[in-house]
C-alpha cells in the first residue's frame, strides 16, 4: 500500500545519508509516493542544497562524519528560513534516549534502522500533509490579516469622515470656517515640523507625530457642536454661560474617547482626545478644564495652542505678522509655552 492520498503533488524531500544504499532505497520510497528525491552525503552538502531546493521535508542520518544529523537539524531550526522544514532522524540507534534527544534537537519524528519501506511512506506523507496545511493556514491567515487590515482602514476612514464633518459643523456653530479649519491643520503641521528640528523636541516629535496631529487639530473645537450657538456669539459672558461654553472640551473629548479601534486609529484618537481636552489649558495653570500648567500640558495640545493664538489674530487676512508676534510674545510664559513660541517666531513666515 502506498501512502500517497494528501501528499502535495511534486513535494521535494532531502534525503541526508552517508551510506549511498540507504540513498538508493529511501530515493525509491519517496519516489512511490509522487515526489522528488534530492540527495546528500553529508550535512555541509545538505545545507546547501536546503538553499537550493527548499524541501518540504528533510530524512537524516544522525551518525554521518562531520556535521552529525543533530547539527544539520539544529542549524536548520536555527535559521528563520528553514525553522519550519520538518525533519524525521532515520537511525540505527534504537533506545529510548536517542529518540528523546533526537525530538530534543528540534525533529518531527524518528525512525529506527533497518526501516520498514511502509513506515517511511506513512510518516514520510503525514508530515508533508501537515507541512502542506500549516502552510496553506499560514497563507490563509495572511489573506485574511489583509483583509480585516482593509476593512479596518476603511471603518477608520468613514470615522474619521464623520468626525470631520462633525468638526466642519462646529466650527459653523463657533462662527468658523473651513477655512480656519484648514490653516490651523496646515500651520500645526508647520510649527509640529520646526520643532522636530529643534534639540528640545527632536526626540518627542516623529514624522508620525507630524501626521497625527495634522490630522487631529481641526477636532480642538469639536465639543461646540453640543453648546448653544448663541452663547458662542457672545464677547460677554456669565459665570453660568462660560461653564457650558468651556463644556465643549468635555464633550469633544467624551466623543472621540467612545471611537476606538485599532492601535493604529487609537493615537489618532489618543492624540485628538489631548488636544480637545487641553488645547484651552494655559501655561501658568490659569486655564481650563483641569488649570493644569507647563509641561502637565499634553505637547499636542501645547502646539494647538500657540497656532490657534496665532489664526485667530490673523483671521481677517490684514494683521502684520510683527505685529501679530509682538501681542503673542507678550503672551508666551503666560498663555502657551515660551519654547514653542519661539520656533514659530523662527519659522513664521512659512505659517499661512
């Protein structure tokens, strides 16, 4: 009886014997069941021919001069490539320890010497079947990571979509526009890429970082989608009236905290969720919601702070830049940080 059903058609199997007859007879087995023989005499020559050939299988020897059968399969478990070639140890030695030590250094199975054609066909077929399957599991793992990754994205994108057409009516509710939108993401952007150039931030602000909070700036004022657009109107308020304006910070950042997904989108939202949340906090702890201080203040939010200072004073398009940082700079130390200030001194005339 041949043990064939399953095997993968045209398998190669690397046969490791010192001794040409065994060759011969365990070539003629595996040539029974439909695949391909490549042989070695040695274990030098067998890593070779792994490289060459990338057998399914691997039948060795133990006792061969040289590299011995527990070397060559140690060496093929060692390496990252070849780690998963299953490897049968055919054997002279019969006793119990040898079988042990042979499943020790890393082999599937072991047979004992003088082999029994039917028992090397058996096994020699369960293990490729099994490499055929864990191979085709792996690859079908793969599709499917690549499929869950691209549902992901694209749940991740409506999100974000959502968000910024949240974030678009917001801004409509606060007197904004798209507008305003767009030049706080551009200049955030700017200011996020001036600072990685600076010693003091080069290792807090990676090029990921750049990206993140470009993304996530224009959801600062996001929360005003749940306050009263007449309250938003107004330049006066009553002690009553600026705690549900200042509300907002908790309602954008309550929103955006019920949106997580993968790790991926969470510094997303993580990132957001720190800007909404602290981009009113100032520098000498006199802001809103929790007065933190300095460096309590998440940088995203720091980094808002100073480009919003800095829009809202250009907004009507007319305002002199020296102008606009000499009222800022008054600012710097009390309302935003004075480090950051300075970059976007530097580097303002690059901001829109």
């Amino acid at each position: 009886m041949i043990y064939n059903a399953g095997v993968p058609e045209g398998a190669t199997v690397l046969i490791v014997d010192d001794v040409e007859i065994n060759r011969a007879i365990l070539e003629e087995i595996i040539h029974n069941i439909g695949c391909r023989a490549v042989l070695a005499e040695n274990g030098e020559e067998a890593l070779r021919l792994v490289k060459e050939t990338s057998p399914q299988l691997i039948l060795s020897d133990i006792s061969m001069p040289g590299m011995d059968g527990y070397e060559l399969c140690r060496r093929i478990k060692g390496n990252e490539e070849t780690r998963e070639i299953p490897v049968i140890f055919i054997s002279a030695f019969d006793a119990s320890e040898d079988i042990v030590e042979g499943f020790a250094h890393g082999g599937e199975d072991y047979i004992t010497k003088p082999f029994i054609p039917e028992e090397v066909q058996a096994r020699v077929s369960v293990h490729l079947k099994l490499h055929g399957m864990t191979r085709e599991l792996k690859a079908m793992n793969r599709r499917l990571q690549i499929s869950v990754n691209e549902q992901l994205r694209q749940m991740e994108q409506e999100k974000k979509s959502i968000l910024y057409a949240l974030a678009d009516i917001a801004a409509q509710n606060s007197l904004y526009g798209k507008e305003h939108l767009k030049r706080l993401q551009e200049n955030c952007r700017t200011l996020a890429q001036g600072m990685q150039l600076s010693p003091l931030f080069e290792e807090k602000i990676s090029d990921t970082y750049i990206d993140t909070i470009e993304l996530a700036a224009p959801l600062c004022d996001i929360g005003n989608i749940g306050v009263p657009r007449e309250l938003l109107k107004k330049t006066e308020l009553s002690e009553e009236d600026a705690a549900i304006v200042q509300s907002h910070t908790g309602i954008g950042a309550k929103l955006l905290s019920d949106l997580h997904g993968s790790s991926d989108y969470n510094d997303f939202i993580n990132i957001s969720v720190e800007i909404i949340r602290c981009h009113h906090e100032r520098w000498d702890g006199g802001g809103y919601p929790e007065g933190l201080r300095e460096n309590e203040i998440p940088l995203a939010a720091q980094i808002v702070a100073v480009v919003m200072r800095y829009c809202e004073l250009t907004a009507d398009g007319h305002a002199d830049r020296e102008e606009v940082l000499a009222i800022m700079r008054e600012e710097s130390g009390v309302k935003f940080n004075p480090d950051i200030f300075k970059i976007c001194c530097k580097i303002s005339r690059q901001l829109r």
